[in-house]
C-alpha cells in the first residue's frame, strides 16, 4: 500500500470516529422553559439505561460533564439528549465526571 493510500485511510477512519464527537463542540444549547423533561420510556432514555433517580450520590446528571443545567436546577439540559431535560439526580450510562 502506498503512503499516500494509508494516510487517506488514516484520515477517513479518524473523521469516521469523531464525527459523532462535532456536535459536543456547537454551541450549548440554553435551558427553555418548554424543554419537556426526559421520560425513562423514551427510546433514547432506554439504550442508556437513563433513571430519574441515582443508586450512586456520587454518579448524578449534576455532577456529569455533559449536564448543563444550572447548579440548584432540579432539571437541566443534557448534551447527551438535546431538546430534552433531565433529573439534575439522575443518571444514565454515558455519565462522565465533571472536571473540577
């Protein structure tokens, strides 16, 4: 294979794996007040294995990078599900620690 063959490759492989990344670098979207909030049922909610309420006080939608409601909010918006807001208490299996 030639050099210019395996560095085309490289690049497709890697834009592949960070396209689904792009949409965490947009602009954070602002809480409104209409957002509904996330039901457990919701397909999305169910292949994260999203809950209203933690097992774990320290693994809460309000500590996770991706929650970004205000502090105090019980629901805030969540980058994982746009358009929708979560239990500031919850938590879902994409849960990251925020970084201090």
């Amino acid at each position: 294979m030639n050099q210019t063959r395996r560095l085309f490759i490289n690049a497709l492989g890697s834009g592949a794996v960070a396209l689904p990344w792009l949409s965490l670098l947009g602009p954070m979207r602002a809480m409104a007040a209409d957002d509904p909030k996330l039901s457990p049922d919701d397909p999305a909610a169910i292949s994260l294995n999203y809950r209203h309420q933690s097992a774990d006080s320290a693994r809460r939608c309000a500590g996770c990078q991706f929650y970004t409601g205000a502090a105090g909010d019980a629901w805030g918006p969540c980058v994982i599900f746009p358009g929708k807001r979560v239990n500031a208490d919850g938590v879902c299996s994409s849960w990251y620690a925020r970084a201090s």
